[in-house]
C-alpha cells in the first residue's frame, strides 16, 4: 500500500521539478483567433411561414380519394437531387404494418392543404386497387443485387426437373 503512495508522490514531485526548470524566456504562445465567416458563407435562418409543410407532418398522413375513403398512408418522401419532392412512399393495405404495399406516386398526383393550424389533408384520385395494382416501390438498399438475381434464376432452374420422357416415382410415406 506505501508503494503506490511512494511512487504517486515521487512523480509529483518530478513533475513539479520539470516544470520549474523550463526557461522563462522561451517563446510565448500565440493567443489564437475566433473563427469567423466570410458573410457570403454565413448561414441564413428561416423562420417557418403558415404556408410551410413540414416532412415530418407528412410521414403517416392518411391519404383519402375524392370519396373520402382512406386508401392508404404516406409512409416516405422522395427527393430529388435538388432536394424538391420528386414522389411520396404510399402504403398501402395491410394491417399494422403486416402486409403492406409501398408504391410511389408523383408529387403531382397528391394534393395535400392545410385544414387548420394543426390538420393536414391528403387526396389523391385513385382507389384502392389501382394503388394495390401499382409495381411495388423498392428501395435502393433493398434490391437484391445482379449476382443475387442470377442465383435465384439459377436456382429456379436446378430445382425443376427437365422433361426427359421418363417419371420417377417416390415411395408411399407412413
């Protein structure tokens, strides 16, 4: 137990001795400057208008059809490479999530206005079935790869048997 003691108070002490050898008339440190913005590179801050829709608003957003009947919900926002809405992610069906479809439909074909403060609405002019009709929408991270397809094909392939004019027969099971 004195030993690590001992060892602590002797390092301390080398430390303090370092210390006070250092020459006082070496160089002095430079106060560093504040970092600053050329004012074409400032940041601009905006502040929301009642106009503005704000994204997170939208993600589950039911979506109803001229009939108003509720034909799905928004599930994601596409943009484009200017960053402007190129489509929304609709799901469509399912039930808490299990089966259901996402398509994607044009921004143009959604119209989304403001209720009250707090209400957004969202119709389209379609149905149910034309959107449970639409191809799927696949996300990029979730495409199987080229190399992924080939063996699928491939395996599709080995697994049915060639028509060879001959048939084989499994025994009966118990």
């Amino acid at each position: 137990m004195s030993r690590p003691f001992l060892a602590a108070a002797f390092l301390l002490v080398a430390g303090a001795s370092a210390g006070l050898a250092q020459d006082a008339s070496g160089p002095k440190p430079v106060p560093g400057t504040p970092a600053t913005l050329n004012n074409d590179l400032r940041p601009t801050f905006v502040a929301q208008e009642p106009s503005d829709l704000m994204a997170s608003k939208m993600i589950g957003q039911s979506i109803v059809n001229g009939a108003n009947e509720t034909i799905g919900s928004v599930a994601d926002i596409v943009l484009g490479p200017d960053l402007a809405v190129k489509s929304y992610v609709v799901g469509v069906g399912g039930f808490l999530g299990l089966g259901t479809k996402y398509v994607s439909v044009a921004r143009e074909a959604l119209q989304v206005t403001r209720v009250d403060d707090k209400t957004l609405k969202a119709v389209i002019n379609t149905d149910k079935d034309q959107l449970r009709a639409a191809p799927e929408y696949v996300y990029l991270g979730q495409q199987p790869s080229k190399a992924d397809a080939a063996k699928t094909t491939d395996a599709a392939k080995t697994d049915t048997p060639a028509a060879t004019g001959t048939t084989t027969t499994q025994p009966a099971q118990q």
